[in-house]
C-alpha cells in the first residue's frame, strides 16, 4: 500500500482557514501520508489555496463537489466525510477539520501508533480561541496516560472518549473498517463518525491518546446557529440509538431528553441559541408536564439581558469547569 495515513479533510469555505490548516499538515510531512480533501460546493477561494499547496505536495488531492450533489448542512458534512475515506488511499484515516491545527509533532506520533495495528487511534485536542492566541481547555479529555480498550470494554471506552469524539479531528480508524459500517445510516447526524464507531464494537483494540495533538479553533463551526438541534436533539438521538451501548452508559453521555430540563434552557436562551423558533420545531407537542411545557415556552421569550448576569456569576463561581461555557457566553454577547 502506497498510504499508511490519509488525512481526509471534508471543506466548505474555508479559505481563510484551510491553508493555515494544511500548513500545520505538510510542516511535519511524512513519506506514506497523503491528505484528501473534499469540497462540498466553496464559492471563496478554497480551491485556490488548496491548489497552491498541491503544487509543492503532489500527495494531496481535491475533488470538489457540484451543484447538484450538495446537500443540507449536516447531511452535507457527513456525505463528505464518508467520501473522503472512500477516495482515500491510506491503511488508516484521520478525519481532520478544514479550520484546526495539528500540532507539531502529531503526524510522527500517529504515524508510529498506527503501526501497532489499533482499530482505532483517539487523538486528544486542546482548545483555543478563534485565533490560537487564548488556550480555553489544555485537555479536551482530562486524561492522565494514553488508554487501551477491548471490545469488552465497550461501555468505558465511550464514556471515557465520547466528549473528545464530538471533535471529528480525534479520529483515527482503519479505513476497511470504516466501509464495512452502515455510514449512511448517520447521514444527517453531524457525528457520522460516531455512528461508525459505536454502530457495534470493533474486534480489536483501541487506543486513547492522552497527549493533545490537535489545537481546536473553538467558536469557528459553521452550524453555530443550530446548536440548539445538534446538541439537545440530534447527539443525545444518536447516542440513545446504538444497541452497543448500556443504558448506564448511554445516561453518562447525555440525557435521553436533554432539552427537559430548565436549566439547561435558561443557559440556551442567554446564548440566543433558544427561541420560539426552537421551542416550535423541538419542544411543542411532545409528551410531557403542561406546567414544564408552559416554562420551557416562557424562556424561549426571557429576555436576554435578563439572563446574563446570572449566568456569568455561575460560571465564574464554577471555573475552571465552565470555562468554555463562559467564553460562549461572552462571544454570544459580541455578537449581538
């Protein structure tokens, strides 16, 4: 095999992004290493910059996308990534992000675990602000020491690793074993990776990776403004759906029905993320109280202001758990 590791980056514009991205890549550049990029539809420069790095790195290929194959938003995300494995030439494949950074050293690191035949390889991250200039979390996972799982261990592994798994960035899994997964089941998800992974367990070992080895550009994703659905709706839908997992196990993760509780809408609604548009598509009509539905409908309409300092005087109480939260909180406020 001419690839030991592809890098399939799914794109859509990036341009100002993906060049610093393919930088961090090709700075530590590794024979058998290949990136695949694929591009659902840019209408920047993507294209421009990525060709300006495959002048000086043959080993990098773009295929982009027209008109008639884009699709919606998440459904878009999760068709790219599984196109860009199946164009892919490597062993192994690290689904990596078009606007976050490998960190030096990461492709060596990774080049010498795949070696020893893991099913899957999780990478730990570090998050950054938008412009890599204020560390946010030094661990996305608050691991000590790199953790081997066998199949038997399926329950921990998942509720060790789900958290760094929302991250697309962190995996690293054999490609056969990619196809050989239902990947169009999770069409539409946001996670198709997560469903490849926790579709059934794998028959052989996994290894998490304390070391961070990516710099998360936190605030940067492009489904910003339907956060709310992704993360009360389709995460905990898509971890309740996998048989693989204990019940026990499923809870750890994420509640059934995250969106019951009150709280968790208050911190929704200070963000702007909660509104009568999300209580209309995701809360109305479903089964419940008549006194919470009545709550859940009257965030959606609290006034913001109302919300803010509040919630800053919790999250200040409670660093350096809620560091992230308070700098969504902040970044929600600029934006207004």
């Amino acid at each position: 095999m001419k690839y030991k590791l592809s890098i399939c980056i799914p794109t859509l514009n990036r341009g100002n992004c993906i060049g610093e991205t393919l930088e961090s890549i090709v700075s530590q550049w590794r024979d058998g290493v290949e990136v695949v990029i694929v591009d659902g539809g840019s209408t920047d420069d993507t294209e421009h910059v990525v060709n300006s790095y495959q002048k000086r790195f043959p080993d990098i290929l773009f295929v982009k996308k027209g008109s008639s194959e884009m699709k919606a938003s998440n459904e878009g995300f999760d068709r790219d990534c599984d196109r860009s494995v199946a164009l892919a030439g490597g062993e192994y494949c690290w689904l990596m992000t078009d606007d976050d950074l490998l960190k030096p050293g990461a492709l060596t690191t990774i080049l010498s675990e795949v070696e020893k035949d893991y099913d899957l390889v999780v990478a730990n991250a570090e998050v950054m602000n938008n412009d890599f200039t204020e560390s946010l979390l030094d661990q996305h996972a608050s691991i000590l020491q790199d953790r081997m799982f066998e199949p038997s261990e399926w329950d921990d592994l998942a509720c060790v690793a789900s958290g760094l798994l929302t991250f697309v960035g962190s995996v690293i899994i054999k490609r056969q074993l990619w196809l050989s997964r239902n990947r169009e089941n999770y069409y539409g998800s946001g996670f198709i990776h997560v469903g490849v992974i926790f579709e059934e367990p794998f028959g052989g070992t996994v290894l998490v990776k304390a070391e961070p080895l990516v710099s998360i550009r936190y605030g940067n994703a492009q489904w910003s403004s339907r956060a709310f659905q992704i993360w009360m709706i389709n995460w905990p839908d898509l971890i309740w759906s996998f048989p693989s997992l204990s019940d026990a196990a499923k809870s750890s993760i994420i509640r059934r029905e995250p969106w019951r509780e009150l709280r968790i809408l208050l911190f929704y609604r200070a963000l702007g993320m909660y509104s009568s548009r999300e209580y209309q598509l995701f809360i109305y009509g479903k089964p419940g109280a008549g006194i919470r539905r009545l709550l859940s409908k009257l965030i959606a309409t609290v006034p913001r202001a109302l919300l803010y300092i509040p919630l800053w005087t919790y999250l200040i109480a409670n660093l350096p758990n809620t560091r992230l939260k308070l700098f969504d909180l902040k970044a929600s406020w600029k934006g207004k």
